[in-house]
C-alpha cells in the first residue's frame, strides 16, 4: 500500500506496524521507516562523529569506530562533507588573487550572500527581495526590533512565550531598557497553564484578544527549543495584526526543521540562524525576513556598508 500525502505520521506508523503485524514500537517498524525515507540518501553527505573521537565516552562499553547516535542538531549541524573542498577553493582564490576575489570567480564574495539566498526562500518560504543573509541571530533580532519596535504611551508592551531561548529574553529586555521602559510593565510573558509545560493556543489569542490594544510587538519563537512545540505561526499572526500589532518570530530552532510559509502567513518580520538544522556551521550567515508590504513603511533603524544599493555601493559619495 503506498502512503498517502496526507498521512500522519502516527498513522505512518501504525500502517506499517499492521502490515507487520507487530508493534508500532517494534524495531522492524523502524527500519522499514529507514528503507523508505526519500531523504535517505542525504545521510552520505555529512560527517557523523565517531564514538572514539567525543569527550566523556567511555570506549569499553561502545565499539569505538561506530558512528555516534547525533541528537544535537538543535544546537550545531552536522559538518557537510563539502564545506572543505568550497572552503579550500576560496581560500586558494583569496591566496593567487587577494582583493579580485570580490568580484571574480564562481562565487564572488561581494555578493556571496545574494547567490545563496534563492534556496534560503524556499526553506522559509518568502519572495526574494524579503530575506536577507548578514550578521547573527542576536544582531539580526536587534536590528528588526529597532526598526519595528515603536513604543507610544498607549503600546509599549512586547509579548513573548515564558522560558524563552535566553538570547530572545535578553534582547526584549535590553530593548524596553533602550526606550527607558518599565521591563517589568512592558515585557508580558505567556506562561503555560500550571501543570503544563507547553501553552495552549486560546490562552496565547487570549491575551492577545484582551491586552492587544497596549502591546506593539508579539515576538515568539516558530519553534520552542526546550520544549519543541511548534507554535500556531498564521494564527498568532492573525490574531496580533487584527489588534494593530506587528507579530515576528525567531526561527532559530524552526528553520530547516518544519514547513514555513512567513509570505503567505503575512508575517512581518523573522530572523533565524544557520547553523543548526541548516548546517552551516558556527559563525555561518543569519537571516532575516521582512514582509515586503512593509518594503515602504519601515524603514532600517541603522545602516550601514552593506545597507547601500550595490549598484552604486563603490560610488564613496556617501549618499544612501
């Protein structure tokens, strides 16, 4: 029986499992997973730790040329086995032809990020023209609040889930701080119902629903990194632009990881890192994501080099 489009992976399972007739939990369920995943073949293109190279194993209880069992994905991407043929081919470019290197080769550096960007659009799913690859996700995170990020006397709260990642907390709380706000006031934490340890959607809308009116910014993350709920995106969306906020997420754990649609889902801003279900690696390019019906409405809070037209980026007449 061939698996509908349509089918849940719960249903994979038991499908498979009945097939077998054996438990979902059987072994043989597993593997016939394995031998059926289309993505499969994407193993071969990328290093797996060996047992005998990780800190705190101990070797008389593994085989130590096995490949380790990698469940760290979340905080760094396995290595491509590519990276170190692209790299050495830069690094001998930069070497036979120093500053050339910016505008010559197979990938020039001064537009290095725009060769790439065209695959970043499916994965998060945007037009061209509303992502951009540049700095890290902390840096990103504080350029797109700078620009969005607008307290008056009536909006000044910035709404975001309790226990989230520390990098997100710090900079809400750093950017109330920045505009000389109460954090303890403006920096309204959603916490689970007790007992719970992810948070239902009705209570997010409900809070929406009820402090809209006084929140400017709902910043949330696409994915939770502890908890690894998968937040409602189109519907938090909804909810906060009905009530004359700007919604952003930070997709850090989301991105390469689950199905994202931020043009169609009229998300206003998100940023992201590549180093973790992208693998990249650490210090790889960030992203970030503005929804282009904000292309004449907001404008960047700071620029720089690189904020400059291209086209006439080497003028040096300093004129944005």
């Amino acid at each position: 029986m061939e698996p509908s489009s349509l089918e849940l992976p719960a249903d994979t399972v038991r499908r498979i499992a009945s097939e077998l007739r054996c438990h979902p939990t059987d072994e043989r369920v597993a593997l016939r997973l394995d031998e059926e995943d289309k993505l499969r073949p994407f193993r071969d293109c990328f290093y797996i730790p060996k047992m005998q190279d990780l800190p705190l194993i101990d070797l008389s209880l593994v085989n130590k040329d096995e490949n380790s069992i990698y469940f760290l994905g979340n905080s760094l991407g396995l290595q491509p086995k590519m990276v170190k043929p692209y790299l050495e081919e830069e690094l001998d470019k930069w070497a036979k032809m120093g500053a050339y290197g910016h505008d010559i080769g197979k990938r020039p550096w001064i537009t290095g990020d725009e060769t790439i960007v065209g695959l970043m659009n499916d994965i998060v799913g945007a037009k061209e023209r509303e992502v951009v690859l540049m700095n890290g996700l902390t840096v990103n995170l504080h350029l797109l609040l700078l620009s969005f990020f607008k307290p008056t006397p009536k909006r000044y709260k910035i709404v975001l889930e309790a226990k989230a990642f520390p990098s997100d907390h710090y900079a809400i709380e750093s950017q109330l701080q920045l505009h000389n706000l109460n954090v303890e006031k403006s920096m309204r934490i959603i916490n689970p119902r007790e007992g719970e340890e992810t948070l239902r959607l009705e209570d997010i809308l409900e809070v929406i629903e009820k402090e809209g009116d006084s929140i400017a910014v709902i910043l949330f993350s696409g994915l939770h990194f502890y908890t690894g709920q998968f937040f409602n995106i189109p519907a938090i969306t909804k909810a906060g632009q009905a009530k004359g906020c700007f919604v952003g997420f930070d997709l850090a754990h989301a991105v390469g990881n689950v199905e994202l649609h931020l043009h169609d889902w009229g998300v206003d801003f998100a940023c992201w890192c590549s180093y973790k279900y992208l693998n990249s690696g650490a210090g790889g390019l960030a992203g970030a994501f503005v929804h282009e019906k904000h292309a004449h409405t907001i404008k960047p809070a700071l620029v720089g080099w690189f904020g400059h037209e291209l086209s006439s980026r080497f003028k040096m007449d300093n004129n944005l």
